[in-house]
DNA sequence: CCCTAATGAGTTGCGCACGACTAAATAGCG
DNA sequence: CGCTATTTAGTCGTGCGCAACTCATTAGGG
C-alpha cells in the first residue's frame, strides 16, 4: 500500500520516535556528550559547569539560590560543590546573619577558570548547527515545554 | 539605564539563561519528573519505560539493536536490563545461531503491562500543553540537533 | 518569651549514564 | 584451516538526580 514508515506522528501512540519526550531525552544526552571533551580540558562536568556559569554570572550566591536557578535539589548539589571545593574553584561558608544558609565563593582559581571557559558556548553553538531563528525557536518552546509541565 | 535584562539572548553568551543546553537540560529533567507518578504506577523508571516502548513495538530484539534504537550503551543497559527481568518483565536468552547475541523476550505480564501504559502517552502530551504544530517542531528541531551534534 | 512550624543544607539509598575494561564468540583473511 | 581482529554483552568505578530523611537554625503566632 503506502510507503513503509511515511505515516503522521501521533501524540497518542506508544512509537518510540513518535514521541517528543524520546526526542528530548536523546538530544539532551547528545549535547551533554558533546561538551564533554571541551569541559574535560577544564576538569569539569557538566552540571559542575552550570555551576560556575551560575557563579561567575552571581558570586557569593546561596546554595539555595543556586538550586533555583539549575532546578537541582540540596541532595544533587551538596556532593557537587563538596568536589568543586575539593577541585579548589569554591569555597562553602556559613553565612554570619543566617547560620543556615551557605554562601559559596569563587577562588581565584575558580575565577580564571572563566577565561578559559569563554570559548566554550560558540564551539557549542558551532556544533549544534542551528541558526539563530532556530535556536531562538529551541529555547522558547522548551521554556514554554518545562513551564507547562511544572504545572 | 536600559532596562535590566532586556538585552538579546546571544548564543555566544555565558549567561545561563541564554543557553539553549540549559534550557534543554532543564526541560528533560522535568518532562522525566512529569513521567515519574505515571510510571510509579506501573512500576517502572523513565529509561524502562523507554525500553519497554521498543520491545512493544518489536519483540526478541536484542541487547545490540535496542542500544542503537536508544542510543545507550550496554553498561547502562545489562543492569537496567537485569533489573527488568528481576521484575519479570522479560526473559533474557542467548541465540543458539550467534551465542555472543543476546534476544529479549516480553513475558506475559511484560506484554500485558501495555494496555495499562497506553493511556500515558495522551497524559504526557497533555500535561506538555503544546499545540500539534509546536509539538512537530520541537521535535523537528530536537532531531536536526542530536543529529548535528552527534556529528 | 516560648514553642512549634518552616527553612536550609546535608546524608543515604537507588537507578541511571558513560568511560575503561574484560571475556567469550564469531568473522574473515592469508 | 588457523589465527587475529572484531563484535557482543557484561563488570566496575565515578558522578549525577531525586525521594526520603535528619539536623540545626530561624520565623512567627499565642
């Protein structure tokens, strides 16, 4: 009859590569394995690496504040910034005025990091091979995507 | 001045909030959370899910084949693996015509756990709260990336 | 002022995800 | 036919990611 594989995706079908949320998994992990060698050169992971995005846009941020810009719990970041400030980029102090929140600060090695971190968004970029409308359409749609799916 | 934080996303930009990796790492991990109650249900994990969906689709498929159709390796696969058949999903078997492969088979409680999954794919899609043709691009745009990036 | 509720960071347990490696089996070349 | 290279699945170690929990500290109502 018709071609083999020619028919609509459906949102409702139980197909593998019907699904968006296959899609994103896929992607998310092949960009992930993309940065992976570049942030090898800087002894970074990838969720280290947002981490000092995060810092080097906002120093002395909490660790709670932190949270909430990457989305990510005390129990996945607590371990992480205990390797970052092993690694000698960060060190976690005790806030004076509030004895519960951690104020984490950049060392000076943690701060130089940043210049050479500076080629890393345009290789990136580079290798995602989208144009700008492209890419502006990405971000938003996955904005809209997570804001949705958070209720 | 300007307004703060009315300036263009740049693609070259270390802001967070202007990385299109960010958005789609925070968009995977909370459609995976969106999952996670649904799954709960029937007891499985996303990446079971995932590999669920294939052997729905095709039956005795082996370890090789699924990791392409995934794009997992099998370290993360034996375990996962392992696990599902602990669960008595599916049965593991060697192939007597190459005896380095090996098949896996749906049990029957492995094949009747379909109908109790085939109302999530509409509850996800649901939840994710796109229009068809926002669904279809996203989509669009998730592969040309994982293909770029992926070289 | 007390005392209970909340907040912030951390620990533990489990399941991915992947690199590096191993062992067994097969392919395929000389 | 023999032997080496490749293929396939698996183990091990490390680092997330998150739920459930703990502990210390602070907030805020009676």
């Amino acid at each position: 009859m018709s071609t083999p594989g020619a028919e609509p995706s459906q949102e409702g079908s139980l197909l593998l590569d019907d699904q968006l949320c296959f899609a994103l998994y896929a992607a998310s992990r092949a960009v992930t394995a993309r940065y992976r060698p570049l942030l090898d050169e800087l002894g970074l992971t990838y969720p280290q690496y947002l981490v000092m995005l995060v810092l080097w846009e906002q120093d002395q941020i909490s660790v709670r504040d932190l949270g909430n810009a990457l989305q990510l719990e005390s129990s996945t970041l607590s371990p992480l910034l205990k390797r970052l400030e092993a690694n000698g980029l960060l060190r976690r102090e005790r806030r004076a005025e509030d004895e519960r929140s951690v104020a984490l600060r950049l060392t000076d090695a943690g701060a130089r990091l940043r210049e050479r971190a500076d080629t890393v968004p345009l290789a990136i970029g580079d290798a995602m091979g989208l144009s700008p409308e492209q890419d502006a359409t990405a971000k938003q749609l996955l904005r809209l995507l997570t804001t949705n799916v958070t209720r």
